[in-house]
C-alpha cells in the first residue's frame, strides 16, 4: 500500500512538470485564444449608366476562440452588405444610414426566398458556425465543397446550402490572428457591429466623390459572472471613389482595404496624437482597460464633452473619442452567447 502510494504521488508530479500542448505565448491549459477578421470586396460596384451606378462594399466577419490544440471552441460569422447608388452626375440617392449586418436583418436579408431548405443568411451562418467547432482549420479546410463552393456533405448541406469559401477564409484569417488576451473555457462569445454611410459625398467637378462604409468591431468574451474576459477593438474605412460622370475611379480588384489594426501605423494617425500613439494602438489599449469589467461598468466610464476617455490614467493612453466603441461593446456582450 505504501509503495503505491509513492508511485501514484511522482505520477502526479510528473503530470504536473508537463507543459500544456499547443500553448503557445504561455498559454495555460484551459486558456483560450481570441481571434478576429474581416475581409472586404468591393468588385460587385458598378458604373452608372442609363441606371444609377452602384457602390456596394461586402464586408464578411468572424469572431473565434482557440484552445491549445489549435481546435475552434466558439465562433461568430457576420456579414455588411452596403449598397450606396450614385447618378451618372456623380450625385449619391441613397439615404446616408446606419447599415444593419445580416444577423440583424434575418429575414429582411432576402435570402430565405431564394433558398432550397427554407434557410435565412444568419441561420446557415449560424448552422456552419456549429459545424466547424471542434475542428481545427486544417479540418474546416479539408472539408468537401460542390463546384459552387457550398458544402458537399450531405448532413450539413440539410442546414447550409449557401457557398462558404468566404466563411471559411475569414475564419482561417480570425484563427491566424488569435491571440491568448484572457480568454478561458467556458466564456460566452460575442461580436458586434457598427456600420455607418455618413461620411459618403458627391463628386464635383474637382473631386471624386465617395461611398463610405465605415464599421466599428468589437470581439468580448464574458465570463459566467458577467465581466469580461478579453476584447478585440477594430475599425474599417471603406471607400469606393467616383467621378462626376458617374464612372468609378476606384480599383475594384485591387482596392488594398485593410482594418485599421491591419493599416498600423499607415493609418497615420501618430502625428496628430497629443500622446504620440497610434489609433491601431489606442484601441488595443481600450480593449485591455475593460478587461475585467461588466457592460455596465464600461458604460459608465467617465468621458469629457468631446467623448473621449475623463479620467487621468485611461486619457494617458487613449485620447480618441471612444463613444463608438462603448456603443459596439454594448452589441458585442448582448449578442454573446
């Protein structure tokens, strides 16, 4: 009884020496990484014409969670679908409006119309999600496809009919960029979305005109006692320029649109920087400051009239009004789950 008393205590120690699989950045057993992506495309706009030209700017998102192993534990698919409409005079006749994403519109989207299993955008979005958690990206990689990019498998092909190339690239993208920020098992995940056309204007004679889609992201994870755990911060300026005959001027194929976090310091943002410190670098600095706190305790956070951050330590390394980004986090943590 003694000796095996002994043998079970050094099997113990010897567990215990071992270092966590896959941990890498010193990631402890049961710690997760929190990974986000976007990508955008603009190839679907068009001049106009005898029709109304067309300035559509498709911005496809995920959110993820990573354990050790490389495996997906969690992740949230989300897509921006702005559609701007322009004169052959160059002059814009949309309404300038916040975009609603797909998961927000559900069956406004219009897809379910069109769809051979009766299935919305964001239900087979959500149905894909569940499919690909557990697996690593290799696998979701490996995953048979139709020529059309929509999933062969008969089983999944029940819940999701729609191509997934491009589910399927953000989401090697968000696992690519996954960091360890707090992230552990068992956290909600969540992932909200602002997107605002205001900044869009005519052409003139002088001047390209210009269709904006600018989002605001926001990644949480939230823990069981309501705090959040980790958080993801990123912002995209997306324009596609036209002229005042209506013609687009912007490269449609190769329109380089990059986040701000992917921009660093292109976004060049320093130089205006009372504390000389980049928007890419502000925003992770937000990100980290309401780690640790519940929704509500990052809605009251103290800010001046301008919106940006009142108090003395926070205002040391974030002076960008951060109003946008309460808002999104607000989105983030309702939609975690």
């Amino acid at each position: 009884m003694c000796l095996a008393l002994v043998m079970s205590v050094l099997a113990g120690c010897g567990k215990g020496s071992e270092q966590a699989p896959g941990g890498g950045g010193g990631a402890a057993a049961g710690d997760l990484k929190t990974g986000f992506a976007v990508i955008t495309s603009v190839a679907k706009s068009a001049d106009a014409g005898e029709n109304n030209g067309l300035a559509q700017i498709d911005s496809t998102v995920a959110a993820v969670t990573v354990d050790p192993q490389g495996k997906i534990v969690n992740v949230a698919f989300d897509a921006v679908q702005t559609k701007i409409n322009f004169t052959a005079e160059g002059k814009i006749v949309t309404p300038l409006e916040e975009v609603r994403t797909k998961q927000e519109l559900k069956t406004e989207y219009g897809m379910i119309k069109n769809s051979g299993i009766g299935k919305e955008w964001n239900e087979q979005a959500d149905a894909f999600a569940n499919y690909v958690k557990g697996k690593t990206i290799a696998e979701v990689k490996g995953m048979a496809l139709t020529e059309s990019g929509a999933p062969a498998d008969a089983e999944l092909a029940s819940s999701v009919t729609m191509h997934v190339t491009d589910l399927i690239a953000v989401l090697e993208k968000a696992v690519n960029n996954a960091q360890s920020l707090g992230a552990k098992s068992g956290d909600k995940l969540g992932l909200g979305i602002v997107t605002t056309t205001d900044k869009s204007a005519d052409a003139t004679a002088d001047k390209d005109g210009v269709a904006q889609a600018y989002s605001t992201y926001t990644v949480v994870t939230v823990g069981a006692d309501g705090k959040i755990t980790s958080c993801i911060i990123d912002a995209s300026q997306s324009d596609v320029k036209f002229n005042a005959s209506g013609k687009i001027t912007t490269d449609l194929q190769n329109p380089n649109l990059q986040t701000k976090n992917e921009l660093g310091d292109k976004y060049d943002m320093r130089k205006a920087s009372g504390i000389g410190k980049e928007w890419n670098e502000q925003a992770a600095a937000f990100a980290a400051y309401v780690k640790g706190k519940t929704i509500s305790e990052v809605k009251g956070i103290s800010l001046n009239e301008e919106g940006r951050p009142a108090e003395a330590e926070l205002a040391s390394s974030v002076t960008i009004h951060v109003t946008d980004f309460i808002t999104v986090l607000e989105k983030a943590s309702q939609n975690a789950k």
